[in-house]
C-alpha cells in the first residue's frame, strides 16, 4: 500500500510515493515555476532521475502531467496500490489537532483560515482542489500546526489585547510541526524513554525550535506565521515589531514591501547577500567578516532559544537536531554545543563529524544532556498520518 504526498506551493508542487510501512520513497518529484513560460519538473523512480522543460499554466495541468510521468515512467498509481493523497497544509488554526479527512466542510475551514497563511493555505488548498478531481482515493490533510495545539496558554498566547486577539485570531500556532512531532517520537525511541524533556531545532532554509515535555510540544519559536523565532534563510526570525512601524514612518515603506523584507530579504540573506548556509561558511572561510558575523547570529540565538527552553521545562534531558543544516552542518552543531558547556554539555567530535541517514548521538557518555542528530522525514510523518486517517473509515 501506498500513499501519495503533495506539498503544493504557490508556483510548485512537491510530491513523494510512499510506502507508510516500510518508509520506502518510491517516487520522489518536483514541478517547478508554475505559472511561468517555462515550468521544470523532476520525477525520480528507481534511482534514475528525468528532468523535463514543459509550460504548465496552472497547478492542474502540474498535476495533469505529474500523473502522465506516473504511466509512462512508473510507477503506475493503479498497480502500486495507491490507498491515499496526503496533503500538507500549513495553517490549520485552532481547528484541527491532527490529520482530517478531506471532506467539503474540511477544505472550506482550510480556505477561511487563509488571513493567517496567506502566503501558503492557499497554495495548499490549490494543489488539494486539483489532486481531489484526478484522483480517486481518500484524500488527508496534515497541517503543520496540529502538533502544537498542545501549547499551554501562557505559551500561545500573546501578551496583546485579549479582545482584538480573539477577535482576530492572534496567537502562537506554530510550524514545521510535522517534523517536530516525528523528531521527538524518534529521540523517544532512541533513547527508550518518553518521559523527557527535550528541545528539537529544525535547521532547514526555515527554522524552528520546540520544547516537548513526555511527547507533547509545550513552546516553539514560530507563532502566528514562520516568521517569528530563529534566524531562517531569508526571515529575521524574532525582531521588535516597532522595527516594522519605524520603517513605514522613516522610510516611507509600505505594509506589503515590509512584509516582503521581513519574509524574504532578510535572515541570512539580508545578512549576507546568501540564504543557503554552505554559501555562508564559503565565505566566512574566505574571510568574510560579514559572513563570519552571521554565523554567530545564528548560533546566538539558537543558544538562547535552548537556555529559555530549558528553563521553561525545567530541565534539559535530549537536544536534537535536524533539517538540512542540522543534519548536515557539524561545525554549525559543533559551535552551539560549545556554547553550552558550562552546563555540562560535550560533544563527541568523532561522531559529529559522521554524515549519513542514520540517527546518531553526538554528544558523550558523560554529557549532562543527550545530544542527537535525527534525518526529519515529513512525507513519511504526512504518508503515515494519512494511512492512519484511511484505516479508520
Ligand atoms: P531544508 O529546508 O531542510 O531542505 O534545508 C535546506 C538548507 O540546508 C539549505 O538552504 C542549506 O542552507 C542547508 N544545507 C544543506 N546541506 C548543508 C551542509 N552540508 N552544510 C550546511 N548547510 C547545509
């Protein structure tokens, strides 16, 4: 059995054939720059990848030819056992504290909670619309937010007027749940505990830092939208939002160009001129000090992420990273964890430096918290969700 995962963008739609069971990715593809003269799309089964150049107006004819590459590359969807299309959906609100069978009401909640994702629900929702009218199989949303519907109110809530709060939904929803979630479940295993206390940073182009007390999230760094929290590839991560004010009065900037600086011009490549961290140390290595001084940003407040983290739980027992630069980048891991040996934490610098899919322990025996590094794997969390969804209809 298998399930197919989307993740539609605003001009791109990411999609992987999964094997729920055995985490097998049987297919994995990428249909970019939608919308423009000229649309690129990558389609990898059985460890050959094909690249096509085709005009794809819309999501539709995305999907449309997505599927075509199914029949004649493979694997055909009706022989591999296709049971179902998971769709990751960034915003869920208040609404949904997990995965949910996609029914009228379901993709209309998704489509009113818009105002709070403007820039992904919609996005999303095109890429449910077009995949429920070409495929005929349960469809699931997962939403990046359900693992955090946990928060405790003195995390959620902003110290903002209660009433326009409530009136307009402002609150901490956070995102890249999928992953938090995985990721801790997977730290558990390892370890062979549930009751910890532990702190995930999600290091990818976006970044984000939870805290999860016994399996469930009690803090993370994103709120409203992904922009608040740690320094991303292009986000600025926290800021003080007079900053926004200041600019509109100073600069003469509008809502939307702010909105844009603050979204896409800023975090490592406001900083540098770069978004993707191997550019950063290129440079930082080349001797640039602006490069170098990112660097440290980053790691800063990462480090202050973990230490209020730690306080708000009350202890610290695992630490784990992952996405692209966490479970990639050991000299970045190298540099927080030496941040924080004054209290008690050592990395071990043989195992930090293995690269692999493997989860490995990076920190000592002797280490006062467990240090890991964990390959997040959303599309499988999303396919399994999904299988999970189906077997109970
Ligand atoms: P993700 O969003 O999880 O796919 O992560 C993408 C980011 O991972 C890229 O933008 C890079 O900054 C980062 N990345 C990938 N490989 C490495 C590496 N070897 N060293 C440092 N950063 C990396």
């Amino acid at each position: 059995m298998t399930v197919l995962v989307i993740n539609s963008g605003s001009s791109s739609i990411k999609y992987q054939l999964v094997d729920p069971e055995s985490g097998e990715a049987i297919a994995v593809g990428l249909v970019e720059q939608i919308g423009e003269s000229s649309s690129h799309i990558k389609h990898t089964y059985e460890g050959v990848k094909h690249e096509f150049d085709e005009t794809l107006s819309d999501h539709g004819e995305g999907l449309r030819f997505v599927l075509h590459l199914f029949d004649t590359i493979g694997p055909k969807l009706s022989e591999a056992g296709i049971v179902a299309v998971g769709h990751r959906v960034v915003q869920g609100g208040r609404h949904f504290d997990g995965p949910a069978l996609i029914t009228q009401e379901v993709r209309d909640l998704v489509a009113e909670l818009a105002p709070l994702a403007p820039l992904h629900n919609p996005a999303n929702l095109r890429g449910i619309d077009v995949a429920r009218d070409l495929l005929d199989v349960p469809h699931v949303v997962v939403f990046d937010t359900a693992f955090f519907q946990t928060l405790p109110e003195e995390a959620a809530r902003y110290a903002l007027d209660r009433e326009i709060a409530d009136t307009y939904a402002v609150r901490r929803y956070g995102a890249h749940g999928t992953s938090h979630q995985y990721v801790s479940r997977k730290a558990a295993e390892y370890v062979g505990r549930e009751d910890l206390k532990q702190i995930v940073l999600h290091l990818g182009n976006g970044a984000s830092v939870s805290a999860v007390v016994d399996g469930e999230a009690v803090d993370t760094s994103m709120g409203l939208t992904p922009l608040e929290g740690l320094v991303m590839g292009t986000r600025t991560g926290d800021i003080d939002p007079a900053v926004i004010f200041h600019l509109h009065r100073v600069a003469g900037m509008s809502i939307d160009e702010l909105d844009d600086l603050v979204n896409k011009r800023s975090g490592l490549k406001g900083l540098v001129g770069e978004n993707d961290m191997r550019a950063v140390w290129d440079m930082a290595n080349g001797g640039d000090a602006n490069a170098r001084e990112a660097l440290d940003i980053y790691v800063h407040r990462i480090v202050k992420y973990i230490g209020s983290y730690a306080a708000v739980m009350g202890g610290l027992d695992v630490l784990t990273f992952t996405a692209g630069i966490g479970e990639n980048d050991d000299l970045l891991r190298a540099e927080v964890i030496a941040r924080l040996a004054p209290f008690g934490v050592t990395l071990n610098a043989e195992t930090n430096a293995i690269r692999g899919d493997e989860i490995r322990k990076i920190s000592t025996d002797e280490s006062s918290v467990t240090v890991l590094v964990i390959p997040t794997n959303e599309e499988l969390a999303i396919a399994r969700q999904a299988m999970d969804v189906v077997a109970g209809l």
